[in-house]
C-alpha cells in the first residue's frame, strides 16, 4: 500500500500544475483551480500513511528531533508520509500562487515559469512569487506617487487584465 500511495501522489496533482502553467487563462482552469478540494488526493494519501505510521510518526511530530526524523523518514512508509505531505502542500502553494498571479494581472508567462520551478523547489518558488509581488508592489505605487499614468508593474499586461488563450483580453 505505501508504495502505491507514493506511485499515485505526483501523478493525481499533475493535472492540475498542467492548467495553472500550459492553459493559464482557459476558463475551465480557473474553475477548477479555483477549488481547494484539488489537494484533495495528496492530503487522503497523506492522511492513510499518517493513520497507517501514526505509531511511528506521532512521536517525530510531538517532539521532533533530527535522529528521531531521519529515523523515520529513512523507512518507505516515512519517505512516503512526507512526499505526501510535500505533494499537497506544493500544490497547495501552487494554487495560491496561480489565483493571486491571475488577481494581480501577472503575465502567464511570468507566473508559468515560477509555478514550474515551485513543482520542483517549492520554497524558491515561493520566493520568486513574493519577490515579484513586491517589486510588481514598488513599481505600481511609484508610478502612481508620480502622478503619471502608471506604468504596468513587471510581468503585468498593460492594461491590468488578463490575457486569455485566444489572445483576446478579458
């Protein structure tokens, strides 16, 4: 069972890294991205070995220690606990990465590159995303504090709006 929980966890959430960088602005991405059941499938995996291990896992979350996790996670059951968890909850970051690029008017091709490397270095991505948020942030207030027409931040389309599939905006 654990190694079919590991074999299904990448490829259930696949899908929907898939939407979020190859068809940002298709309306059915943001229909189904839009919903936080996508992490779903990795959280349930996760929550079978958690229930499965909770005997061996307990004690590395109440009172963690570096011997007591590498203990663990050097088990198939503790390496896939964690894979589990890390799937659900890159995804789960993922998600809110695509949603807030999309409310702040970032180009897909700014966002689809940092999504991608968030699948591989979620923590990095991360940074990237807030890194742009905030100069994105710094340029906008600026133009504005200037008193002339704002210029877009970066990886902003000019207008603000999002660019759909067709190229049309919406």
């Amino acid at each position: 069972m654990t190694g079919l929980i590991f074999d299904l966890t990448f490829p259930l959430v696949v899908p929907f890294w898939a939407l979020m960088i190859l068809l940002p602005g298709w309306s059915w991405t943001r229909r189904i991205v839009g919903s936080p059941l996508v992490v779903v499938p990795p959280l349930v995996g996760y929550l079978v070995l958690a229930v499965v291990e909770f005997d061996r896992l307990w004690p590395v979350v109440s009172r963690p220690s570096l011997t007591g996790l590498s203990e663990f996670l050097g088990t198939p059951a503790g390496a896939a606990t964690l894979w589990a968890h890390v799937i659900a909850f890159d995804l789960f970051v993922g998600r809110w990465m695509y949603l807030d690029g999309r409310e702040r008017g970032m180009h897909p091709l700014v966002t689809g590159p940092i999504l991608a490397l968030t699948i591989l270095l979620s923590p990095v991505g991360l940074l990237a995303h807030l890194a742009l948020r905030e100069v994105a942030g710094r340029r906008s207030s600026q133009s504005r504090s200037a008193g002339s027409d704002p210029a877009p931040p970066v990886g902003v389309l000019p207008t603000g709006g999002a660019v759909g599939q067709s190229g049309t905006r919406r």
